[in-house]
C-alpha cells in the first residue's frame, strides 16, 4: 500500500476522532489503537518511508492543532501527534 493512502487513512480516522465528544480517556485508548494499526502497518514500508509517512502525518496534525479553536479536537490531535513522534 502506497504511503499516499496510508497518509489519508490516517489522517482521515484521526480526525474523525478529534471531532467524537467522548470521554479523554476513552479517545486516549481508541487514539493507541489507531496508532497501533498503523505502527502494523508501518512495518510494511521500509524504514525510511515508515518514517517519512509519520513525521508528515505528525506536521500535518501538528498544523491542524495550532490552528484549531476546539479545545477537546485540539487535545486529541496533540495526543495523536505525540504518539507519532514516539518512536515505535
């Protein structure tokens, strides 16, 4: 599967996410779950492109985080960004 289409699975899931009004608790385990599947799926790729497709995963959300005024989808896109930045 090419990185373009992981990239917009992603990005789509996490969002839909960030607009739930679910208990933080809740959104923190389906937002490890999310980032699970996609760690599985990373290990498809090769490392550079596993690494390329969450660092512009990360940036994108990051970008959406500055720019968004909902303090609960803000709050779920940095969770989702940090799980990104950790290292699998």
């Amino acid at each position: 599967m090419e990185t373009t289409e992981l990239f917009g699975r992603y990005h789509r899931r996490i969002r839909q996410l960030a607009s739930h009004r679910a208990d933080r608790s809740v959104l923190r385990a389906e937002i490890a779950e999310v980032m699970e599947r996609l760690n599985e799926e990373c290990r498809r790729l090769s490392p550079a492109s596993s690494r390329r497709l969450r660092d512009e995963l990360a940036s994108q959300l990051e970008e959406e985080a500055l720019h968004c005024t909902d303090a609960s989808m803000k709050a779920v896109l940095v969770i989702a960004v940090k799980h990104l930045e950790a290292e699998p």
